[in-house]
C-alpha cells in the first residue's frame, strides 16, 4: 500500500458526502479516488466536484485497482453485498451502521473474514469515539466507583424521513444504544424485551413511538432504553450508567448558558449530524491510521454482529410479548 489508503465510496447520499468532505479536509492519511451510487447522477455529482472517478456500480469500484479501502455509505440492505465482496478482494472496510440486516449475514461476513486471517472490517459505531463516551468508559474502568449495575439511556428525535417503519427504530435507531452499552459495561447480552408504552400523538406516520427496549447482560446488568423517533423536543442523547458507589453521566454538547428573566437555559441540538461531529472526525482518523498500520482496532465484525442479534432479539420479543434470549455463536479469536 502507499503512504496514503486510497479509498472509494459507495453512497453519494447525505452521510456518504458528508464522510467524503471529512476525509478530504481532515484526515490526512486519506485520499478519496472513487465514488459510486445506485443514482448515477449522485455519484457523477460527487466525482465532478472532487475531480475523481465515477463507477458505474459498486463491485466495479470494489475491484478497481486504484482502490486500498473501500467505505461504505450506501442504503442500510445494500451493506452486507459489498463488504462480502471487499472481503472477496482481500480489501479494508469501513462499513457505515448496520453491518447487515440480519444476524446470519454478520455470520457470513465474520466466516469470510476470518478466512482473509485478519481483520479488515470496521463498523461506523462512531459514539465509541465520542469524548463524552470515552470518558464514561474510562471512569468506570477506574474503579472506583465500583461495579456497574445498570444503564438508563434515551434517544429522542425530532423527525424521520418518509417510509420510516416501527423496526427502523431499532436497526437504524436504537441500534447505536445496542452498541454503546454493551461496550461500556464490557458485556455480551443475555435477554432483550420491548415494552409497550402510550404511544405519543407527535408521530407523524404509523410506526411505533415510542418505544422502550430492556435488555440484560450476562453478569446480571439492566440496561433501559427510551426511543422516541418523533416529534420529540430536540436531538437528545442521554446515558447514565449506575454503580456501585455512584453514577456516571453523558455529558451534553458544549453549549452557551443563558441567565435572563429568572431563567437559566442552553440550547439542545436537533440535528444528529452536529452532535456527533467531532466523534466521526476521530473515527476516521483512527480508521485511516489503523489501515496504514495495517492493525484495525475500532468497532469489528464482531461488534456489528452483537448488535444485530441484540436487535433481532428486541424485534422478536415485539411478536413474542415476553423477554427474548440474546443467542450469540463463540467468539472467535481474532475479535478477542
Ligand atoms: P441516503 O441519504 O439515502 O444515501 C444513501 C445513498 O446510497 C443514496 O443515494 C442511495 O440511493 C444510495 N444507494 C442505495 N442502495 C445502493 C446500492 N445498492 N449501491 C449504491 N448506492 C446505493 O442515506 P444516508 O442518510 O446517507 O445513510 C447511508 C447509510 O449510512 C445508512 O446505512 C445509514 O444507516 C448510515 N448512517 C449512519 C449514521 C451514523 O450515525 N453512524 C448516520 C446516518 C446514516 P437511493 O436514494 O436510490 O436509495
């Protein structure tokens, strides 16, 4: 490989462009060479202003041999097709949330992946990048605020795009709640469950909203999560994790603090992109230089695997009315 990944991106759409301008302003170790979309004018769109090549499909851009590491940023069914096929080519990976749409296609990219001998896929759980997550992880490791026993989290929207459906609250949704809590409690699953809950007059189609997700660890650990998909007040974010001897709290964005008329506020965000921010700039750049190190260390195959059974778990459990185990394959060596 030269001193730079050349990477090419499948997906021109909202994250797709966004990532794009990331990695051309601010990760250095990067160049991006190539785009492709299911929407040829996107993609022709993107190489115009970037001056880069436009393929006509994804496997193409996949198989080019200007490409290092390929991203992905394409429609959440779409995932698991391509990273199957940068596998086939022996290629880095870095595949936007969900890995798959189901626990079986995880299993199938973990077995290809596996048979490559490395580790070449990286999941976009880009929280674990957040500074406030971090933070959290690093308190509890600590210690001294003794065992973690429980999680209460919230993740509360303004909107939905249209053809939002009562799942996509939890594969697209909740799906990064899955992840961060697991990672914070250093735990696998045991148990998820859907709550019913009075459903809020704010949402603007058919699907459920709220919804409220329980799940147990292994060891024993509750972990509650609020998910409201709609009409709720702002982007909110909360997570609180509770210890033995004392709590610890997702610290909210930076923001100004106002005292006027026997008031004192601060503004929340209402867009996810802004709140986030700064954690897919680290993302990326840990990306690009785990690739140059030729040792990726970020969210793995694995990782994207717990995730969906953890979600396959919570969606059965809607059908089913009752607690659902959380059955995950050994994990294998490489993603200990
Ligand atoms: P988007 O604006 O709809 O963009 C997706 C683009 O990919 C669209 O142009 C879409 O075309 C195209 N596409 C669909 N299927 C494709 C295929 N088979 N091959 C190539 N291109 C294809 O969606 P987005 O908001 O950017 O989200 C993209 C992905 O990023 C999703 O998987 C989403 O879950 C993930 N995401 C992650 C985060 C995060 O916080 N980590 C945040 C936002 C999004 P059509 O319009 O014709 O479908």
């Amino acid at each position: 490989m030269e001193k730079k990944v050349r990477v090419g991106v499948i997906g021109c759409g909202a994250i797709g462009r966004d990532h794009i301008r990331r990695l051309v302003g601010l990760v250095a170790e990067v160049d991006v060479v190539a785009v492709a979309d299911f929407v040829p004018e996107a993609a022709q769109k993107v190489a115009a202003q970037y001056g880069i090549t436009c393929y006509a499909t994804g496997e193409a851009l996949i198989a080019a041999p200007e490409v290092d590491a390929v991203l992905i940023t394409s429609a959440d069914p779409s995932h698991a097709g391509y990273v199957l096929e940068c596998l086939k080519h022996q290629k880095y990976v870095f595949c936007e949330k969900p890995l798959a749409q189901t626990a079986a296609d995880c299993e199938k990219i973990m077995q290809a992946e596996l048979a490559c001998g490395k580790r070449l896929v990286q999941v976009g759980f880009m929280r674990r990048f957040d500074r406030g997550y971090a933070a959290m992880k690093q308190r509890i490791a600590e210690g001294k605020l003794g065992d973690p026993l429980m999680i209460h989290a919230a993740h509360r929207n303004v909107s939905q795009a249209p053809g939002f459906e009562t799942d996509y609250a939890i594969t697209r949704v909740a799906i990064h709640e899955l992840d961060i809590s697991r990672w914070l409690l250093d735990d696998e699953y045991a148990t998820a469950q859907v709550l019913p809950v009075r459903q809020s007059k704010a949402t603007r189609g058919e699907w459920l909203n709220p919804q409220m997700v329980m799940l147990t660890t292994q060891s024993g650990q509750r972990i509650d999560i609020e998910v409201q998909t709609d009409g709720a007040y702002a982007y909110d974010i909360q997570c609180q994790v509770v210890c033995e001897n004392g709590i610890v709290n997702l610290p909210d964005p930076a923001a100004v603090v106002t005292r006027t008329g026997a008031k004192c506020s601060f503004d929340i965000l209402t867009d996810w992109s802004q709140r986030f921010i700064e954690a897919y700039d680290i993302e990326f750049q840990q990306w690009a230089q785990a690739v140059l190190n030729n040792r990726l260390t970020g969210p793995s195959t694995w990782d994207g695997y717990a995730a969906c059974v953890a979600a396959d778990a919570v969606m059965l459990s809607r059908k089913t009315g009752k607690p659902e185990p959380v059955n995950m394959i050994e994990k294998p060596e490489m993603y200990r």
